[in-house]
C-alpha cells in the first residue's frame, strides 16, 4: 500500500471529509486528493503535520508497518485534540466545561 493510500486510512479513521484535513494540515483539497489517489506525492512537510495534528504513527505512516496511531492517544482523542487546537482560547476553555459536564452526566453524577 502506498503512503497517499494510508494517509487515506488516516482520514477515514477520524472520520473527516478532505477538505477538513486539509484545513487542519494546511493545505488545499485537491493536494489531498491528488495524494490519496497517486496523482502527486506526499511531501515531507504534510508528512510531518499529519503526523503531529492526528498522533499517527511515523513508522506506520511511512511504511505501513506497526499501528496507525501512536499508542498513547485514540483516534477519537486526536480528533477531539485537533477541534480544540482550532479554537480560540475562549472557545477552548467553554468546550472543556461542556466536556466536564458530559463526563459527569455519563458518570452518573447528575
């Protein structure tokens, strides 16, 4: 499998469009689109920024071999990581008291 074909997976993974990945690596859609396809090849660069904004694994990434994600983080939790990472500090401060208050309502607190 080739690297466009896992950066893919990738963003199935988190369960984002393309042009949403796009966004959070800085980059248009069609560059994403171009990769994923075998059009164009991932630079290092986008290499490197998917690797830091979604936790996947470097050796995965580049190789195929070993785990999608690093280990210490889920997919979901890379998601939740990259929203919060694209508000502002405000937006971020209100989103972990809404997340609090969830994981006291799911915990029965409430």
């Amino acid at each position: 499998m080739e690297i466009g074909q896992r950066i893919k997976e990738v963003r199935k993974a988190v369960g984002i469009t393309q042009v949403k990945f796009a966004n959070r690596i800085a980059v248009v859609p069609s560059y994403i689109s171009e990769v994923e396809n075998g059009v164009r090849q991932a630079n290092e660069r986008a290499i490197r920024l998917i690797i830091g904004e979604f936790n996947v694994s470097d050796t995965w990434l580049r190789t195929g071999r070993g785990p999608m994600f690093n280990e210490d983080i889920s997919a979901v939790l890379s998601e939740a990581m990259g929203i919060l990472k694209s508000l502002d500090e405000h937006a971020q401060k209100g989103a972990l008291k809404m997340l609090a208050a969830l994981a006291e309502v799911s915990r029965g607190k409430r």
